[in-house]
C-alpha cells in the first residue's frame, strides 16, 4: 500500500468523508472491472461495489492498523460477488439479463472461488509492479507512473514532460506489454491497469 494510501486509510478510519471520497473514486473503476469479469451484469455489478464500499465504511473503526485496503476491499467484493453468484434470485437475473449460461457461471463461481485476494497476494503484485518498473526505459516509467498510478490524462502527461500525446500513448503501450506478461497470474486483480 502506498503512502497516500495509507494515510487515506487512517483518515478514513477517524470518519474523514473527503478521503473516503477519494478511495470511492479511486477504487470504484478497479472493483468494477474485477467484479464485471465474474458477474456480467451491471446492475449487479454496481450493488457488490456499493456494498462493498459500505463495509468499509462501517467497519472503518474496527479495522487493524496495517489493514491493506486494496486487499481489504477485493476480499470484500469477491465475498460479494460469490454470495451473488449463489443466491438463487440473482442468478435468474443474470440467465434473464444476460447471454450467461450454468457452465460459465459455475466457471465463474470457481475461479473466483480459487482467486487469492489476501495481502499476501497484495504485497506479490507490489513487489511484481515496482521489479516491472525498474525493467522501464527511464521516460517509459515516469509516464506509466503519472497515468495509472498517478491518473494524469494523456495530455497532462504531454505538457509535463514536454512530449507529444503520441509518444505518450507509445510510452504506456510499451509499459503494458511488460506489466501484461508479469502480472499474467493477477491479471482479474489487475485489470484496471490495462484499461482506460
């Protein structure tokens, strides 16, 4: 977890609505294209990342000091997604809504079920992601780093170093070509990387 992260955590913790605000921002684009992946349906999809961002709300008090809050909340949202995906109701909405079958839904439900979302997991992708970052080219790596960790715009990016948008959209494209191949085991935890 990173520093701002962190710190956004112990704000949260002490009922800051403003930071809670900036995790919501933050983590809605990520859970959603987690939980999509397991559960194609999104008005379900959007009721899971409610509830899931309600527990951490609720349960901001009560949570350890070293509480890890992307594994927090991926942990949250795959009991979520599980309980969904096994609760008569909803599966009928998903067979009615969506071109979702028995098959794939109990593909669905073991992966997810297999899928590993505890900090151990969380502190392996940190330690992947910054041994990736080194692997860089030096301007490859800053703009990587200002568009999906800092979540700069393309043409903010542009104006800060001086480069065209173009070479921007090089620069990320190279940078997810490394991280697809060594985050390929965590790519469902993952995917928001990838997409924008």
């Amino acid at each position: 977890m990173t520093e701002d992260e962190k710190c956004l955590f112990e704000k949260i913790r002490k009922g800051d609505e403003a930071a809670f605000k900036v995790i919501y921002n933050r983590y809605v684009p990520r859970l959603y294209y987690f939980v999509y992946e397991y559960v194609p349906y999104n008005d379900i999809v959007e009721n899971i990342i409610q509830d899931t961002l309600m527990a951490l709300w609720v349960k901001k008090s009560t949570l350890a000091d070293n509480t890890n809050l992307g594994a927090y909340l991926f942990t949250v949202a795959k009991n979520n997604c599980l309980y969904k995906l096994r609760d008569q109701r909803y599966k009928r909405r998903l067979f009615e809504s969506t071109e979702v079958t028995e098959p794939e839904l109990k593909v669905n439900l073991d992966a997810l079920g297999a899928l590993d979302t505890s900090l151990i997991t969380f502190t392996e992708i940190e330690q992947i992601i910054d041994n990736t970052l080194l692997q860089l080219p030096p301007q490859c790596k800053i703009v990587f780093i200002l568009s999906r960790l800092e979540e700069k715009k393309n043409k903010e990016i542009a104006q800060t170093l001086g480069i065209s948008e173009k070479a921007v959209e090089g620069h990320i494209s190279k940078a997810l070509k490394f991280f697809r191949t060594s985050l390929k085991d965590y790519l469902p935890i993952m995917a928001f990387l990838f997409v924008r």
